[in-house]
C-alpha cells in the first residue's frame, strides 16, 4: 500500500516537469564500451566491464567509447537558487556554478514500451535549445549525470539527478561545436580570478 505513494508522486512531478514553462525536452545519450575481446564479446568479471585482466569498476575509465542515442526525456532544473553575478542589461544571469540538480523524465513512461529507458550515472543529457521560434534547428547545451538521489525512501523511488556540464560537448545548430574549450576555460578562470580579486578589495 505504501507503494502508492512514491507512485502517485512521480505520476505528479511528470505532470509538473511536462506542463512546467521551465522544462527542456532534451536527448540523453549512453556511452557504449568499443573494447572487444578476442571472442567479439565485450569482456567482463563479474557482470562489470574488465581493462585488460583487471576488473573494472567504473566505464568511466575506458578510452575506446562511443556515445550511443538512447531517448528523449523531460528535465526541469529543480536546485535552489543561489546568487550569480548580474548581466548589465539586466535580462540574465551568469551562473558560473559547474554542478546542477535536475529532474529528468522520460517522454515515454510505460516500463517495456519502445523509447523507455532509465537515466544511468555518465549518461549525457543534451538540452535542445531552439535560438530561433521560426527554425526547426536546435543547439545542444550537453551535462554529465554523475550522481542519483531520491526524496522518499520507499520504492518505486522518486529521483532526481546532479549533473555537471560538459563544455566539451556543446554542439550548435549545424552540429559544430560552439566554441573552444580551451578558450573558454582560459575566459572562465579569467573571470573567477576577477571576481575573486573583487572580493578581496572589498574586504579590505
């Protein structure tokens, strides 16, 4: 009977992330492991991926990797606000955190059906950003899922996800990438390094 609950609650925070103004439809793509084993057959120990003779624990420490489409889903960012430095124009903010809360719900949600899956920890969630309402062309704004938590402690549990960005894989509208990393690491630091000295001199 207790069951219900966390069921009645998902079956409501889809309802709210789909009709929310705030929601993203977005791609979330899998990295699939290239490394074969003599046989063909991806090697494992154990039901987990191997490097080599040693078993492994994570994927992320594989090299030969491809990301692979998995779905489409819903996301709503769901973290507290927190200050972030104010455009002069007044029409946005430059958060410059690297780490985000999300609620990430896939668009079909019948378990078995075609298009459904469950997000997985390294999972990549591309936001589909449209800079144009009359184009059909869309920019990708790419996060890692690197973590899982649940508000209820009763299964079937009702997650949601951190994730940190992945500059690296930003794409625009043509599928290029939007800018270099490189560059925007090198302006990244730059900026903290001046917001940093601010504070300092307005301590003093």
């Amino acid at each position: 009977m207790l069951h219900r609950v966390p069921k009645g609650v998902n079956a409501l925070t889809r309802n709210v992330v789909i009709n929310h103004p705030n929601c993203f439809l977005g791609e979330v793509w899998r990295k699939e492991i290239l490394r074969k084993d003599p046989g063909e057959t991806p090697g494992v120990m154990a039901g987990d991926p191997t490097w080599g003779g040693m078993g492994q624990l994570d994927d992320a420490d594989e090299e030969n990797y491809e990301y692979k489409f998995v779905g489409y889903a819903y996301s709503l960012r769901c973290d507290t606000f927190a200050p972030a430095p104010l455009m002069d124009r007044n029409d946005m903010n430059t958060d410059t955190g690297d780490q985000f809360t999300f609620v990430i719900i896939p668009a079909e949600d019948t378990y078995g059906a075609p298009g459904y899956f469950q997000v997985k920890t390294h999972d990549i969630l591309f936001l589909l950003v449209c800079l144009d309402e009359n184009s059909d062309e869309y920019s990708r704004i790419a996060f890692e899922v690197v973590g899982r938590e649940t508000v209820l402690n009763i299964p079937p549990y009702c997650a949601r996800y951190t994730v940190n960005r992945r500059d690296d894989l930003h794409f625009g509208p043509d599928n290029e990438p939007l800018f270099d990393v490189r560059e925007l690491k090198k302006a990244q630091n730059a900026y903290k390094r001046e917001l940093s000295k601010k504070k300092t001199e307005e301590t003093k």
